[in-house]
C-alpha cells in the first residue's frame, strides 16, 4: 500500500485542479492607455516590477532550530498584454520571470542553474545579467455573449489561474494550469461552470495514464451583499484506479454589518483495488467574521483541516489540499515554515509539510484560531495585525500543539501603481514539533520588505 501511494504522490505532486475566476474582462478603463492596433482591435500592455529584501534568523531546513540569520534580496518581473480584438473576444497573455530553484525570481547576485537546456547568464559575478529567463504564466482565449442562449455566457481556454471557492481545497492562482472552461449566467442571480483540465499527460497514444479534472460549480446570489454556492470535483487516472472526489459548500456576506465566510469540503472516492484499496475521508471547514468599524476591520478566523493517526488502514482520513506555494494565512507558519500535515508518514502520503515551489499542504492536518484587525491610518497607509494559535488536528502519539504566531503588515502607497509593504512574523513552536522531528524547537523570526511597481 505504501509503494502504491508512493507512486501516486509523485503523479499528484504536480496536480492542479478545480473552478476558476472566471473573470470577464471589462473595457479598458479611462485612466489606461490603450496601445495602437489594426481596425477596432484594443491592445493593453502591462506589467510588474517586484523587489523584496528578506531576513530570518533560527530558520533551517524547513524547521524552527538554532542557526545564522538568513538575508538576500530577490526580483520579479512580469510582463502581460491583452487584446480585445471584437465584443465579447478577449485573448491574453502573460510571461514571468523564472530562476529554476528559485521559481519566480532570481536573487540578487547568485548565480543560478536554470534547468535543462537552460544556462546562467553569470550572475554571481559583477557587471552580469540575472540568471532568469520567462516562462509563460497566463496565455488564454475568453468569448463570451447572449447570442447563444439568450443570456451571457462563454468560454475560456488555455493556461490561467484557477481557485475553487475561498481555497482552501484548491488555489493554482500562482502559477495556473491548462484548462477548458465554460461558464454561463442564466439569471442575474445564478452563475453557472463547468470545467475540465490537464492535470498530468502521460503518453499521447494511451489516454488511460492521464490525470484529468471535471468541475462542475453554482453560485447563487441571495442579494446584493450575500451569496450561497456549491462545488464537486472528480480527478481520475484509470492506470493508478484512482478516482479523487471534493464536495465543497460555501457562503459568505454581511448580515447588519456583519461580515461572515464559512466553507466545508468532504473528500471520498478511493485508489487501489482489492487488499490494496484505500478510501478518501478527509475534510476541511472554515468560518470567519468580521465587523468594519471605520477605520479598524476586525477579524476572527477558524480553520480545520483534517488529520491521519492510523497509518496501518486503509482509511485516507488526512485532508489532500492542492495549493501553490502563497500566503494565504500566516506569514511564517503555512508559509514558510514546516506545517504539521504528514509528518508521522499517516493518511494518504500526499500531503509535505515542508512546502516547495508550486505546491504546500495549506490546511492538511492543522487547526487554526486566528484573531485579526486591519487599520486605515490614512487614504495612503494601511496597517494589519494578526494573532494564531496552531495545532495539530490528529497525531498518532505525542503532543498536538503546534505553537503560536504574531504577524504584522504596513502597506504604503508611496504613488500611483507604486507601493511599499513591511511584513514581519514571530512563530514559537511547539511541543509538536520536538515529538514528530526530534529537533529542539526554537522561535522563527522573518521581516520581509517589498516595492511594487505595476503599470
């Protein structure tokens, strides 16, 4: 069972899946100048240029252990261009910088190995070029209109970023997939998708080896300020007998001032056949609140992904999350920091704790409480805080606790399209941590400091 999973890990590591944002582009708004092109075809060019500079110190290895301080600076650049060539015919493509280890950005002043068929420039060196070159991050056809049926809808093909609900079963916003998406909206209430995607070609001649995606997903509009909606997933590979499922349930909105998001996703399906067949059970919920009194926003957060303590059954009880290597809550702990999904080798083995580039566990096996407050000093300045307690949600043996974390964001607009960001992070480990890994735990401290320039 375990060679098995194994097999299946390295297919899905790669794996990316689920319904998008299937944003229909607008017109090019007054402030943007459009670029001159043939007939009434609009082209607008765009980009962004990003540079951060990072410290932290008591950080190795994935783990909170004692160490040097780490400091570098790195770089990203993007460059994008959209053409509407006719109403409701969209086409759009976007490229990236990409430093092979390094993903989307190379660091100032290292000389980088770019992969097969790719060289360094020399960059470890002075009066030398980055050791990057660009890889294609977006490059899609969107046609939409009424024509059809009666009301809007369209399609939408090629290479985008996907992310179901709020998440936290699937975010590919940082690096997309290839996919096929068609979406309508039957009523002003009522949004309607459908998708499928590649998540892995094996080979052309035999489409039994390919990991394939179907979603399907609805989002109803109760009024102007809440909506409901519900998602299914079902991910095959007919050579492994895999057959992956996620229900997923959603809602968010403001009741009397009130701000609230809940999710909930149940996993099933299963992968082997006979003695050697495993079956999915995992899940995830989240619900948050928020109350906006003008200039404070504040916040409070639950988070649960689903833990394994039994690694001798065919039960899958782990939570699988598919998300890119982003933040999407703490700055340390989910981020950067060695999570507590898979660590005593239980569940479904898909799930690392020490994330990499294009892929982290996001919520598999960890709950969080989360306490948090937004603050707006001025029209120009905003401010954040945010508090976490972290555990384990299931451990064979040992202690569940995982630690806790205080993290804090100043984001200035120095000018239009200009800003500068300050996050700073504190995690203490916890007693999980010496239990799973056998390593004395020390507090993580990362500062990272950010100028985008967008245009």
């Amino acid at each position: 069972m375990k060679k098995f999973l194994a097999i299946l890990f390295s297919a899905l590591f790669v794996l990316s899946f689920a319904a998008s944002a299937f944003a229909i582009h607008a017109e090019i708004p007054a402030e943007t100048q459009a670029a001159v092109a043939k007939g009434t075809t609009q082209i607008t060019l765009g980009g962004e240029v990003r540079t951060r500079g990072w410290y932290r110190s008591n950080f190795a290895g994935g783990l909170g252990v004692d160490t040097n301080g780490q400091a570098w600076y790195d770089q990203r650049v993007r460059l994008n261009v959209e053409a509407v060539v006719a109403p409701g015919v969209t086409g759009y493509v976007q490229v990236e910088s990409h430093s092979g280890s390094d993903g989307d950005k190379y660091k100032w002043g290292n000389q980088t190995a770019l992969g097969v068929g790719k060289t360094s420039s020399g960059a470890g060196g002075t009066n030398a070029k980055p050791a990057a070159y660009l890889d294609i991050l977006q490059s899609w056809i969107v046609y939409s209109g009424s024509g059809l049926f009666g009301f809007n809808s369209g399609v939408k093909v090629g290479h985008m970023p996907l992310k179901l609900a709020y998440g936290q079963f699937f975010d590919n916003t940082q690096y997309g997939d290839d996919a096929l998406v068609f979406f309508m909206d039957p009523t002003k209430q009522l949004h309607i998708g459908l998708l499928t995607f590649k998540g892995l070609e094996g080979n052309i001649a035999d489409n039994t080896d390919d990991l394939d995606a179907y979603v399907g997903l609805a989002v109803y509009k109760l009024d102007d300020k809440n909506a409901l909606g519900i998602n299914y997933t079902y991910i095959n590979n007919s050579d492994m007998l895999l057959k992956l499922q996620n229900l997923g349930l959603h809602a968010d909105g403001n009741v009397a001032g009130l701000g609230y998001k809940a999710a909930v996703d149940f996993q099933f399906g299963s992968v082997g056949s006979g003695t050697s067949k495993a079956d999915f059970g995992g899940y995830a919920l989240s619900a948050g609140v928020n109350y906006n009194a003008k200039p404070a926003n504040l916040r409070a957060a639950f988070v649960m992904g689903s833990g394994d303590s039994n690694k001798l059954d065919n039960k899958l009880k782990e939570f699988v999350a598919f998300t890119g290597n982003i933040q999407n809550y703490s700055f340390i702990y989910e981020y950067q920091h060695t999570t507590t999904a898979g660590a005593y080798g239980t569940g479904s083995g898909l799930n690392s704790g020490a994330a990499s580039d294009g892929h982290a566990a996001g919520v598999a096996n960890t709950t969080y409480f989360n306490l948090g407050v937004d603050y707006a000093a001025t029209k120009d300045l905003g401010l954040s805080a945010d508090a976490y307690i972290l555990r384990a949600s299931k451990v064979p043996s040992g202690s569940k606790t995982a630690g806790w974390e205080v993290d804090a964001k100043m984001k200035y607009a120095l000018a239009k399209n200009l800003s500068y960001q300050i996050d700073a992070g504190y995690f203490a480990p916890g007693a999980f941590y010496k239990d799973a890994y056998g390593v004395d735990k020390k507090a993580v401290t990362a500062l990272r400091h950010a100028l985008t320039l967008t245009f």
